[in-house]
C-alpha cells in the first residue's frame, strides 16, 4: 500500500508540474480557437480538465494495486483455510478462536460457527487447563515451538498433538496463529512398543527439548539427544536409572521436585510440570522447566512418564536478578530509614545537651566548680556525638559495598 501511495503521489506531482508549465502556453492557442468562450470560463474549463484526467489516473492506479492486493489475500486464504494440517487464530489475552481453518473443524468436529464462540481451553483435557493457562503466561513470543499436548474433539476423544504457532496481527487484533500436527499415533505406539529406544526417536527428534520416557516399575529412563545438546554430557555418561536425574538436580531443589510429582501421582493428574535447577556436565547449574504427561493403568496406578525439559535458564536468571535487585533496594531502604531515625533522635540529644551547656557557661564570674562540671558533661555530651556521627559513617559504608 505504500508503495502504491508513493507512486500516486509521484504522478501526481509530475502531471503538476507539467501542466504548470505548458498551460500558459496552452491558454493562447485555445483562447484563439475559442473565441466565444469569456475569458474567465477557459481557464476555469481547462483546470477542470486537469482534476478530471487526475482523478481517472488515480483511480486506475489504486484500483489495479487494489485487485492486486486482493489475489494476494485470496491466496493467503486459501493457503490458510485449505491447509491440510489443522490451523487456528486465537487472540491473545482472551485467548478466544478467531479463525480456523478446514482441517480444524474436520478434525476436531466443532463447526466454524461453534469455534469462533469457544476458546483455546475448550479443546483441552479439563485436568490439563492449568497447566495451559501456566504456559500461556511463559509463552515467549519470539519462539515457534510450543511442546506436544493433548487435545480434545467434539466427540470427548483425546488425542496428541504437536504445537507451533507465532505472533501475528489478525485484524487489528494481537493474536496468534497455531498449527497443530497430529501425532497421536506416533505417541501411542511409542508408549506400547517393546523397543523403546528405536520407537521413541520419532518423537524425540522434532524438537530441541530433553525428551525423556520413564518407566515408572523399572525406574528406566530413555532420553533423546537432550542431555548432550542442552547440557553437553557425552553418552556414556549419562546412566538410564532414573537416580542420575535425582543426582543432577540441585540439592536445593531435589526435595520439593519430588514432592510435587508425589502430589501429582497422589491426585491421580495426568500433567505434572516444576522448574529447578540441573547440572550440566560443566559443574554449573541451569534452570529448566519440567513437563510431563502421566500414564496409568486401569487399576490407577502410575505406570510410565513422558516428559519434556525446556531450557528457561536466561528467562530465570533476569527473574532471579530483578528479585535481588529489588532485594537490595529493601536493605538499602531499612538502613536510610535507620540514618533518618539516628538523624532524628540520636543527634538532637547531644546537640541539644551541648546547647544547652553553652548557654549555662559563664566565664566572666569565673565559677570553677560549676564551669568544671559543665566541661565536664561538654565532653561527654560531644563524645557521645561522635559516636553517634561514626555509626551513621557505618552505616553509608555498608550501603556502597
């Protein structure tokens, strides 16, 4: 559309420029070959001429960008709306469906219609809904991979998918767009199949998360390439038992990690997420956060874990600095609050005491047992003055280291 306005205007202003400059020239020969016009309806008529022939122009101009444009948003569209993997548009903050396309509503059974009254959480296993709430608040709108979820059709069934989506504008509106790939198959023959390792990479290699599959009876975990690429352990070190994730958790953290997927298991929930600290193979500790989809048996017992580790180090670590900066401005405020309150009380004492003395002084009587005793308490008052000047002194000192 700019374009289009900067090359109207550019015609505009030449087709000026030249009618400014040929129309004195103009006016002699047409008054001549009209001569029963008056002299003030020629130019009048020549004028209107120019504003004609400009608005046509003009017209033609922002009519062919228009019907351009708008072959370029019918193929959008239909790009959109014919896809064959199910899309969407929600809005963010209401997270209310905006648009979605074919394969959506073959997919989830919902029609057109029914979509645009729900929202994103009306797709989602109820239990699942705060965990979904929870990673909308941390969505970081710079990355397109949103992990695997389960979702849910009109019909109740659930099944898995793989979400990507990024920011977008839909109009006016802040939103984004979502494609949701099924992989529902490739999940659940993971979980049945005897060889896990072989069967796990299909899913494991779609994404750059620290995949892991734990066998809840055996206390085996598989992993993906997620302890080498995200914390550069080399193969043979990292052991399949699941105490070589407790090890390498922060002793810190270890503690409450397993008290929330005791809670989880506990409540029956089928999605368990925290965030905590692991150690690489270089000794330091990064934040990550936890997700995991548990399965039970029919008995309701827990039987395997399939989770995924995202690296949110930089996005804790900002926190963890905001958190001591904040803090360390409630030190340095309690220790200004400790100045005024020394400045207020303990300073006046002396002060006053030492006014107060001066005042009684009289030399001129020359009274050497009474002047003694006001030197006296002269001294101890200042003393005391002193004192109280090298705490605020110590005080200052503390707030600059």
């Amino acid at each position: 559309m700019s374009h289009t306005a900067l090359k109207t205007a550019s015609l505009f202003l030449v087709f000026g420029l030249i009618w400014l400059a040929g129309y004195n020239r103009l006016l002699v020969p047409f008054t001549q070959l009209f001569p029963g016009l008056g002299p003030g309806l020629l130019p009048y008529l020549m004028n209107a001429f120019f504003i004609v022939v400009s608005t046509v122009l003009i017209y033609f101009i922002i009519r062919h960008d228009f019907l351009r444009n708008n072959t370029y948003s019918t193929q959008y569209r239909q790009l959109f709306y014919e896809h064959p993997v199910p899309m969407w548009i929600y809005q963010w903050g209401t997270l209310k469906f905006l648009a979605v396309n074919n394969a959506a509503v073959s997919k989830y059974g919902f029609s057109r219609k029914e979509f645009e009254a729900m929202d994103i959480l009306s797709i989602r296993e109820p239990s699942s809904i705060p965990a979904v709430l929870d990673d909308v608040k941390r969505t970081d709108k710079n990355l397109d991979y949103r992990g695997i979820w389960q979702h849910r059709k009109k019909n109740g069934e659930l099944f898995y998918v793989e979400l990507y989506s990024h920011t977008t504008r839909y109009n006016g509106k802040e939103a984004r767009i979502v494609m949701a790939i099924d992989i529902d198959s490739e999940v659940r023959n993971t979980i049945k199949a005897k060889d896990i390792g072989t069967r796990y990479e299909l899913l494991a290699q779609v994404t750059q998360d620290c995949i892991y599959y734990w066998d809840l009876l055996s206390g085996r975990v598989t992993r993906n390439h997620g302890p080498a690429t995200m914390f550069g352990y080399k193969e043979e070190e990292v052991l399949e038992h699941v105490d070589w994730w407790k090890e390498n958790v922060h002793p810190e953290d270890i503690q409450q990690v397993m008290d929330s997927f005791g809670e989880c298991l506990q409540s029956k929930s089928m999605h368990w997420n925290t965030a905590y600290r692991f150690r690489c193979a270089d000794g330091n500790y990064k934040y990550v956060l936890d997700r995991a989809h548990v399965l039970y048996n029919d008995h309701g017992n827990a039987m395997r874990v399939i989770g995924a580790i995202q690296d949110v180090d930089e996005s804790m670590r900002h926190e963890e600095e905001r958190r001591q900066f904040i803090r360390l401005l409630q030190e340095q405020n309690e220790k200004l609050q400790e100045i005024a309150r020394i400045n207020s009380h303990e300073i006046r004492r002396p002060v006053s005491n030492i006014m107060g003395i001066l005042a009684m002084l009289d030399l001129e009587k020359n009274e050497p047992a009474l002047n003694g005793r006001l030197f006296g308490l002269l001294q101890q008052s200042t003393a005391e003055l002193d004192a109280t000047l090298f705490r605020i002194r110590d005080k200052l000192q503390q707030m600059r280291e």
